[in-house]
C-alpha cells in the first residue's frame, strides 16, 4: 500500500472528535470522507461534508456539488476521478447541527492533525480552489481578513493557480444575486482555467 492509501485509510479510521459529535443534536458518530490521490490537477478546500455526503461518503454528493460542477465546468465521472479531483475540507466529518439545524463549524483539530500531511501527500497541484471563509483563512492568512465577499472580489490576485469562491449552498443565491460580477467575470475565468489544467 502507498503512504497516501495508508494515509487515507489512517483519516477514515479517525475518531478523534466522537465525542464532540455524540454531544451534538444530531448525536452522531464520526464518518470522515477522505478523497485524495497524488497527481490529481485540482485541489478542492472547503468546509465540511454535510449530512448527505456524510450518509453517502463521498464529497459534494449533494446540490452543493451540483452548483459547484456547473461553476466549474467538471462532470460528474471528471469530478470523482481521484487522479484528477482531490478534496481537502477543514474537516473530514459531518461536524453536526446545533439544536437550532444550524450547520456546526468545522472542529479546527481535524485540519490541525491532518491538513499538512494531506498536502505534502498531494505535492504541487495547479489549481486550488478555496471554497468558503474557513478554507479561505487558512489557507490565505492575512489575505483573507476581509470575509469572504471581499476574498473572492480579489480573485485575480490569487488566480490562475488559486481561485477563492463562496460556498456554493443554495442558501448563497441571494449572495450571488447581489454579486453579479462573480458569474459574468470570475466563473468564465475559472471554468477556462479548470479546463486547461484538465486537458
């Protein structure tokens, strides 16, 4: 078995945060979704798996994903092709709802235990996509402190090989609405961009 299979394995064994999550109103156990492989092309940082992807187990496996491949451009066969699509979110698990349904952050000890050795497995990938203000912070620090609507209108700072973008939730399409440039100007770059480092 290759260090990042036994990598991979090593995070979907994890249990770090079953308590946590046994403590949350969903009172559910840790499900991490580990999808990685060296060589992939594009490199997806988000968030955290949501319920249906923590009953599917595999990433973007619900209308996120949906909003997200047709930003990209990327079919579904592209996206689940570990050689060309890896995912990286802040947390490898379903972190839970609060007692209101809310979606609860992404407990910071998942990244903290796995985030380094996952990128040093990957080596250099040609596009980053940094997806919501958790992934965003992390991964650019100070470039980031101005949330993230003002992160993703400087696109063209981080871009072609890092294009920062919203949660692609459909709870987010009021955003869009209010952010007009980010459909006429920054999806026909990416798309381009996801395009050639695919070809």
């Amino acid at each position: 078995m290759t260090a990042p299979a036994r990598l991979s394995d090593e995070i979907a064994a994890c249990r770090l945060c079953a308590d946590r999550f046994a403590a949350t109103a969903t009172a559910h156990a840790p499900r991490p979704v580990p999808w990685f492989a060296p060589g992939a092309r594009i490199l997806l940082c988000g968030q955290a798996p949501g319920m249906r992807v923590h009953k599917a187990g595999k990433p973007f496996f619900d209308p996120s994903g949906d909003r997200l491949r047709a930003w990209t451009g990327i079919d579904m066969a592209t996206f689940y092709d570990l050689s060309r699509v890896a995912v990286l979110p802040m947390a490898f698990c379903f972190p839970g709802y609060d007692a209101k349904g809310a979606d609860l952050p992404p407990p910071r000890r998942c990244a903290d235990t796995w985030h380094a050795r996952v990128m040093a497995a990957l080596g250099e990938v040609p596009l980053t996509l940094l997806i919501g203000g958790y992934a965003q912070k992390w991964h650019l620090g100070a470039a980031a402190r101005g949330g993230v609507t003002a992160t993703v209108a400087d696109w063209r700072t981080h871009a072609p090989r890092v294009f920062p973008l919203p949660h692609p939730s459909w709870r987010n399409t009021a955003w869009l609405k209010r952010n007009p440039w980010f459909e006429a100007d920054l999806l026909p770059a990416l798309r381009a961009r996801v395009a050639r480092v695919l070809a």
